[in-house]
C-alpha cells in the first residue's frame, strides 16, 4: 500500500459514491468487495457512512439521495479556485462551483471536454 497522503497535491485520495439507495449501495459493496462500512463523525454532530481500510477512511457514500448512482473521484490539488480557473481556460466544465465543506475542505466537481467528470479538493489541513 502506498504511503502518500491523501493530502498530497495529485493524489486521487478519496472516492466517493452517490445514488438513489445508498444503504442498498453499501450492502451490495460489503458483500461482494468485503468493505468495512463505519460511521465517521463530522463536524455538525452527524456521521457519514465511511469505506474503511484498516480503520483509515478512503472513502464514502453520500447520505443525499441522486438518481444515477456514480463514483466520484477526489483528487488533491494545492489550490481548488485557481484549479477551477485553470479548467475554464483549458476548455473544461464546472459542474459544481467550488464550495468550502467544513471539518472537510474547499471542493469542486469539474469535466474535460469529453465530459467525463472529477472532483478537486484542498483539504482544510492544507490550507493556512
């Protein structure tokens, strides 16, 4: 297993998955990829359903209903506005502004030309 941190610039350090069942989701993933599925507390009193790898969270499933499921990418980058800016100028797509999430980071959901899409986010550890 690698030692990079999923706060180092690059690094796709989280996934992250939404849907229109996620309890249904979760269940079908422990079942069939063995996953540890744990609550992880946030900052708000509330939990968010975490895949757990040796009590380390490396990603999650989002508690918000969607009607496609999907995974999403998360990768580390030093600066999520400049980021956004950079995409806009290469032809891409913001597909969600950049948002701060507190006791998390500041993120956005971005799409290349193909539309293919990934999020970008700077945690809060890296901010000053």
């Amino acid at each position: 297993m690698s030692d990079i941190e999923m706060t180092t610039p690059g690094n796709a350090g989280w996934i992250g998955h939404s849907g229109p069942d996620s309890a249904a989701a979760m269940k079908f993933y422990r079942e069939t990829i063995g996953w540890t599925i744990g609550d992880m507390p946030m900052q708000d009193g509330s939990s968010f359903p975490g895949i757990m790898i040796n009590e380390q969270p490396i990603g999650g499933f989002s508690p918000m209903p969607q009607e496609n499921g999907a995974w999403l990418i998360y990768v580390t980058v030093e600066d999520v506005d400049a980021c956004v800016e950079r995409v806009r100028k290469a032809g891409g797509t913001i597909v969600s502004e950049p948002m701060d999430m507190p006791g998390v980071g500041r993120m956005s959901t971005i799409a290349d030309p193909q539309g293919a899409q990934i999020a970008v986010i700077t945690y809060e550890s890296m901010q000053s």
